[in-house]
C-alpha cells in the first residue's frame, strides 16, 4: 500500500478522504516542525508520497537521491469543496507517483473563482 504523508499545510481531514491509501499527517507524525529539507530527509525511505501546499518546496530543494514522490496541491480557495474537488486527481496521482517526481494538481476554479 502505497504510504502518503500530508504535509502541516494540507488540511488534515483529508486523510479521510483517501481511504485507498496508507495516509498520515505530518502533526500525527511529529514532523510538522521541521524545515523542508529535514522534513524530506526524514521521510525519505518511510513514505512514497508528500502531498503539499508548497509550491517552493520543489524548487528549493533536490529531490535526486531520494525515493519520495511530491504532489503540489493548487486551489483558487482553501474550502472544503476546493480540496474535494482535488480528490480525484489525486487519488489517480498517488497511484502513478514515481520517485523524484513532482506532480502538480490544480483547481483553479472554484465557484467562479479563478487563482493567476
């Protein structure tokens, strides 16, 4: 089973969302202190996917040599029916992570609402 963590930015309930899956917080894990850097070095070979908010994550720091997977979560609201209409593509992007890879899953309308 494929072992995803979410990141302190992502709404935790979301965890209950994704039932195919083996999903922890970063809170319930004690993680959600650490610097980016520590926090993919910790779970680097413990989990295969970090969902999160972070879009600079990516940016600023490597993932070669690492086995973890990223999913950036884009929403125009941070709603409850913003982040549940993310769902299915998320599933589907967990399913296909591949190691080192960065995946970006965007919404960017939400009741008429567009994000630049």
């Amino acid at each position: 089973m494929v072992k995803v963590l979410l990141d302190a930015c992502v709404p935790h309930w979301l965890r209950k969302e994704l039932l195919a899956f083996e999903v922890q917080t970063a809170h319930f894990a004690g993680l959600d202190r650490l610097s980016d850097t520590d926090l993919l070095s910790a779970i680097d070979g413990c989990f295969d996917v970090l969902v999160t908010l972070d879009r600079n994550l990516t940016y600023q720091h490597k993932l070669a040599g690492r086995s973890i997977s990223v999913i950036v979560l884009r929403t125009a609201e941070q709603t409850p029916a913003a982040y549940r209409a993310l769902l299915p593509a998320l599933g589907g992007a967990i399913e296909n992570a591949k190691p080192r890879a960065v995946q970006v899953i965007l919404n960017p309308a939400v009741d008429g609402a567009i994000f630049a």
